[in-house]
C-alpha cells in the first residue's frame, strides 16, 4: 500500500510541476478551465464523454473529473513523456484511458476508444499546428462530436490589429514573468531538464526530444496562429452549427462549438 501510496504522490506531484511552469505562462489558466467545463455541463450533462485533446499530463482530465466525477474521458497526445505523467498519474482510475496519437495522421480516430464524444477539450496546444492542418483536425472534430456535443480551444489566439495594445500587454507580461523567474519559477526549458535529469523520466523525455527536439532549442515546430475570428469561421466551415468566443484575454481565446 505503501508503495503504491508512494507512486501516486510522485505522478502527482510532476503534474503539480507541469501545472505551475504553465502558470508561469498562463496567469488566467484556471479561469479558461473554468469557463471550459461550465459549457462542458451546461451542453452535454453532469456525466460526458470526453476527448482530451493534445492532453499533455492530464490537466483537463483532471479538472474535469474533480467538477464531474460522473465523466468518463479519453487523453489524446503524441509526446510519450507527457503522456508517461499522465499515465501514472490516473492509474487504477477506470474513467480513464490515454492513447498515443499524431494529429497531423489522418487515420489519427481510428485509435480512439469511441467513434463520438459529448464534448472535445484542448487548450495551449492546437497553435502549434500549421493552417492547412488545423482546418483538417477541425473536419474530423466535427465527426467525433455529436450532434449536440461541444468542441472548446482555448489556446493562443492573437490579434494583430491592435499592435499597441498588443506590444504594452507583452511589455507588461515579460515584467511579470521576470520577477516570478527570480522568485525561483519555472519556465518550459527549466522543467524539461528537470524532468530530463529524474531518472524515472529520462527514457521517455529522449523518445519525446527525437519527436519535438530539445527545448532549449526551441522545441515544437512553429504553427500560424490565429485570431479568434478565423477560429470561429473555420468550425464553422468545418461542420460545427454554432461557434462564437466563450472567454478572452489580450492575447489568448476560448473558442466554443457546438455540433
């Protein structure tokens, strides 16, 4: 029992590491988690059945199952060391199953547990995807959400139209994360060769460099952002009924459909 005890504390307390570097980033985080599982329950129930998109350690999963004990939900991810946290970290939990996808396969579905789903969660991750490709994963969301099921992307969704805003919000931000960098914070390069470094998880943060390269320099390939707008005008485009913006910020969105 010990051991097992054990286990589950260490799982947890990479995801609790994963969740604070993010933080470093995303001040407003939970806010978009909030607001994400409201339009979660308020459109499909108290007991879904969840895509966590680009799942990485499980974050929504788990905020998910604290709000909704009664959903069950899918983890989808291509990078094996995220994927190892997330594993460890719901193991023995039935409501949950993860799989290991690349989301530019077009056969990518194909290795889910279920052909539909009451709702498709993603967040900080779908900008890291080409335009093209991105249109593409919106078409076949929109087969894997059924009728009256929802897709939320709550990720980085700029706007280029109002530069000065933009320019003293980043001015602002950097400050922030200057100070909380000296306070001893993590940033994305600082918890890779952390985890790099445990024993535990260097293995699988070798696999997960040969896919993405090594964070410290500069890792995932760059994808084209977007604003809101063409987020909302793609789904759409893609199948979706209704799409509109459910929360913002000066520089990331919520974007919320409805199948």
């Amino acid at each position: 029992m010990a051991a097992a005890t054990d286990r589950t504390a260490y799982w947890r307390a990479w995801q609790e590491r994963w969740d604070r570097q993010q933080e470093w980033y995303l001040p407003d985080r939970e806010e978009r988690f909030r607001v994400m599982l409201d339009a979660v329950e308020a459109l499909t129930g108290t007991e879904p059945r969840v895509l966590d998109l680009a799942c990485g350690t499980g974050s929504i999963t788990a905020r998910l199952l604290r709000r909704l004990p009664g959903a069950v939900s899918t983890g989808a991810d291509l990078d094996p060391a995220l994927l190892t946290i997330a594993r460890g970290t719901f193991e023995g939990d039935d409501r949950v199953t993860f799989v290991s996808v690349d989301l530019t396969a077009p056969d990518w579905p194909a290795k889910l547990p279920y052909d539909r789903y009451d709702a498709v969660l993603t967040a900080t991750a779908l900008h890291w995807l080409p335009t093209e490709p991105l249109r593409a994963l919106y078409r076949q969301l929109a087969d894997l959400v059924r009728p009256g099921g929802v897709f939320v992307n709550a990720d980085h969704m700029p706007d280029d139209s109002t530069p000065r805003i933009s320019a003293a919000h980043r001015a602002f931000t950097e400050a922030r994360q200057r100070r909380q960098k000296e306070a001893g914070a993590q940033d994305w390069a600082d918890w890779w060769q952390e985890a790099a470094a445990d024993p535990v998880l260097a293995g699988a943060v070798r696999e997960r460099h040969a896919i993405y390269g090594d964070p410290a320099q500069g890792g995932h390939p760059r994808g084209e952002p977007h604003p809101p707008s063409w987020h909302v005008a793609a789904l759409r485009d893609a199948g979706f009924a209704e799409a509109r913006v459910a929360w913002a910020s000066l520089t990331d969105a919520a974007v919320l459909a409805l199948r």
